[in-house]
C-alpha cells in the first residue's frame, strides 16, 4: 500500500512541474540587440507573389 501512495505521490510531482515549467517565466536570457534593419532589396519577381 506504502508504494501505491509513492506512486501516486511521484506520478502529482511529475505532473505539477511540468505545468511549472509550461506556465512559468521565461529562463532565456538574450541580449536586447533593437530592431534590425531591413538591409535588401524587395523582390520584383511576380510568380513568387501571392
């Protein structure tokens, strides 16, 4: 009976940290580089136009 209560225990663990991990503040940490510039020119080819 001990190991079903572990198992469930471990089984509510396993679920509760991936909704932490799904619904928790980002961990990445980029540099804030701005906006890039747009550094080309458009295409004029009309078969590639929607």
């Amino acid at each position: 009976m001990n190991n079903l209560f572990k198992s469930f225990r471990n089984t509510i663990i396993y679920i509760y940290e991936g909704f932490g991990r799904i619904f928790s503040l980002t961990k990445d940490i980029y540099p804030t580089v701005g906006v890039s510039p747009f550094e080309g020119d458009p295409c004029k080819n009309s078969e590639l136009k929607d």
